[in-house]
C-alpha cells in the first residue's frame, strides 16, 4: 500500500502541474483550456490519497 500511496502522490503532482501550465497558457493564447484545468482538482484528491495511503501503510 505504501508503494500505490507514492504512486499516487507522484500521479497527483503531474496532473495538477500538467493542468495549471497547459490550462493557462490554453486560456491565455485561443481562450480554451477547461479540460485540462479541469484536472487539477482531480491532481489534488489523487495527491491527498497519496499523501493518506502512505502515512497509513508506512513500511
């Protein structure tokens, strides 16, 4: 359990990072970008599992 924690940590930092930069250079340059800024709340919650997995299932 301690390795799909740390798994999901990482998952979560890669969509938040991922959505915020995609999404606001979308909606800078054509006025676009909801999906991918749409991702970011999904990053959060998969990070706060992550974060949650791992200090439950320590090895």
């Amino acid at each position: 359990m301690h390795k799909l924690g740390v798994f999901f940590v990482w998952l979560g930092l890669v969509l938040s990072i991922v959505g915020v930069a995609v999404g606001f250079w979308l909606m800078l340059t054509r006025g676009i970008g909801t999906f991918w800024m749409a991702l970011v709340p999904v990053g959060f919650v998969s990070l706060v599992a992550g974060v949650t997995l791992t200090q439950l299932y320590r090895e």
